[in-house]
C-alpha cells in the first residue's frame, strides 16, 4: 500500500536519470561532426549501412597479412594435430588403452567424447 503512495506521489513529467543522461549524450552529439562521432563509437554507419570511419587501404591489407602470417599456418597445426590424434584414439583402443588404463563399461566413450570436443 505504501509503494502505490509513493509512485502516486512522483511527478511522471519530469525526466528520468537514464533520460536526462540519454538527452545529454545526444546535445552532446549535435556538437561534433560525423566523423568524430564515428571514431568515438558513437555512430559507425549511416541510414543505410555504409561505414562512416574509412581506413588507409594499404595500411589495412599490411595489418590483415600479418594477422594471416600468424594465424593460419597456427591453426593448419592445430587442425593436423587433431586429425593424427583423432585417427591414433581408435589404434590405441586396438592396441589396449581399456586394458592398460582400467577403463570399464561407457568409460572409454567418455574419454572419447571429452577427447572429441576438446
């Protein structure tokens, strides 16, 4: 009973904090150009989508190059890793894994599947 009092109470006219912040934040917008806007994160592409920030073209190519020198010959690794480990789990099963590690009954596909997903 005492809520309702209370919210009966309050002046619905006035702003709220999370709307005075938000109508602040936009008069703060009206002050700056696009481009600044954009390189604050405010505003990363106009009505239909185009990008308003626009990077040096061979600066771009450079830094995606490197990031391809570093990551794809690592992950071609990972990726042979995983597949020699994949086709050895099944020889090993062969050659005695249950017998020498004790597993019984599901324990193996247990160790399997943990052993697929990671």
């Amino acid at each position: 009973m005492v809520e309702h009092n209370i919210m009966a109470t309050q002046d619905l006219s006035s702003p709220s904090v999370d709307e005075k912040v938000r109508i602040s934040h936009h008069e703060d917008l009206k002050h700056e150009t696009v481009g600044e806007a954009a390189e604050r994160g405010h505003v990363a592409t106009d009505v239909y989508g185009n990008s308003l920030v626009h990077f040096d073209p061979k600066a771009e190519a450079r830094l995606r190059l490197k990031i391809d020198f570093m990551i794809v010959p690592t992950v071609a690794l990972l990726y042979l890793f995983c597949f020699i480990d994949r086709a050895n789990i099944g020889n090993a099963k062969i050659a005695g894994l249950e017998k020498d590690l004790g597993l019984v009954k599901y324990d193996y596909n247990t160790v399997l599947s943990v052993f697929y997903i990671s």
